[in-house]
C-alpha cells in the first residue's frame, strides 16, 4: 500500500496518520466528567446496589420488588426495557446520523464494547449463573413470584446484564455528549429505568444489572474517550450534509 493510500485509509478510519496530534487535552477530558451529571449520580447508585447485594440475599431483594407490581408499570416497564435492546439501541444510534457521524460513532463503538463484554462473559464465566425464575424453580419452589404476561423469560446466563449494559452505554455516552445537565439526567433516569426493568420483569436480580450498569459505563467512557480525540473533517458531517451534496 502507497503512503498516499495509507493515509486516505487511516482518514477515513480514523486511524492516526504519522504527525497527526489529539484534539483534545487531557483537562478536558477530566473537565466534562467532573461535571456530568450522569456520572456521580450513578457511581452512587451502583456502589449503593453493591452493598446492598453483599448485605441482603438476592431472593430476598428480588422477592421485595416483585411485590410492587401493578397494570400501569407492568405496561410501562415491559416497554421500558426495549431502550436497552439491540432494536431500541439501534434506533437510538441511528438517529444521531441526522445530527453528526461523530456521535453515531461515539454511540455504537460503546453499544458494540458492552455487547462484545457481555456475551464474552456470560459465555466464559458465568453461563451458569440462573435468572430469577429458574433460581426460585430450583431453590426456593415455594416461593411464587408475578410474571408479568407477554415477556418470554429466560432461565440461564444471568450476569451481567446484556439490556443493562447497552442502556449505561447508551446514555453514559449521550450524557457525554451532550452538555445540558436536565439532558444528562434524563439519560440516567433512562439507563437506571432499564435497569429497573429487568428486575421488575424478573429477567435478572440486582446483581445482574450491577454488573451490567459497570460494564456499560466503562464501555461507554472507551468509546467517547477513543472517537472524541481525532479530528476528521468527516466525523463533523451528517446525512443530511451528505445527501444534498
């Protein structure tokens, strides 16, 4: 391959080319996360669920919430829950075509990282772990827990959660970008409402979606922290740009 090929791939790509420098200093960076307000909210939020999943047993939390069932949030979590799947997330991303490639970037590089992290490992260390309904099955028969009708509930791979995961790097990442705090604590009471949702509808126990809401964040910070610093001329474009060319 020419140097004149090399660097029209790396262009495109945005893989350095030789003498290309950061556009970003390592102040900013440190600058937009002290003042996210969907960071420390959910640090709290998920050091908070930690110690209350080492201090109560996860049947005991899990019976607690499916307690708090009723027709109005069983409609609102069963659809909830679809901003943390991959058509939800997908429509999500695709819509941040319309306004700069950058950001789609941002958003399905954080998306793919979880997922890749997720399955990785349920997969390789946690293909055993059960889900609610096959936990209670097996363990605590006695127990009857509310299912909410029309869900197809699963029994295996239950941590992390993969719906959690996609939601916090949803969010986390939008939360980066974008820089009205009332629009950074949406995205968390969005991530957080996903997370809720699949206790609520007995996917997952806390635990799960812990380890899915840590999973999601870091990826998301990745994917921020690696596309934000290169500056491409086409990373400033949209669809709409490019169509009326």
């Amino acid at each position: 391959m020419t140097h004149f090929s090399m660097i029209q791939f790396s262009y495109f790509w945005a893989i350095p080319a030789p003498r290309d420098h950061f556009i970003m200093a390592k102040g900013n960076i440190q600058s937009d996360l002290l003042h996210n307000w969907f960071l420390l909210p959910s640090v709290i939020l998920i050091l908070t669920a930690a110690i209350v999943c080492m201090a109560i047993p996860s049947e005991t939390i899990h019976v607690a919430v499916n307690s708090l069932h009723n027709p109005f949030m069983d409609g609102l979590f069963r659809a909830w829950t679809l901003l943390g799947s991959g058509l939800g997330a997908l429509a999500v991303i695709l819509i941040t075509l319309l306004i700069r490639f950058r950001y789609t970037l941002i958003l399905f590089a954080g998306y793919a990282i979880a997922g890749i992290t997720v399955q990785l490992m349920k997969h390789l260390f946690f293909s055993h772990a059960a889900r609610p309904v096959k936990y209670f099955e097996l363990l605590v028969p006695d127990q009857e827990l509310y299912l909410v009708p029309g869900i197809e509930l699963h029994s295996w791979y239950g941590f992390p959660s993969g719906h959690t995961a996609a939601a916090f790097a949803l969010f986390f990442g939008i939360s980066l970008i974008l820089k009205a705090k009332w629009a950074q604590l949406l995205a968390l009471i969005l991530a957080t409402g996903v997370a809720y949702s699949r206790i609520y509808l007995s996917q997952h126990f806390l635990a799960d979606v812990t380890g899915g809401a840590v999973v999601g964040m870091l990826s998301g910070y990745l994917a921020w922290w690696w596309i934000k610093r290169y500056d491409r001329r086409w990373l400033q474009e949209s669809l709409p740009k490019i169509i009326r060319r």
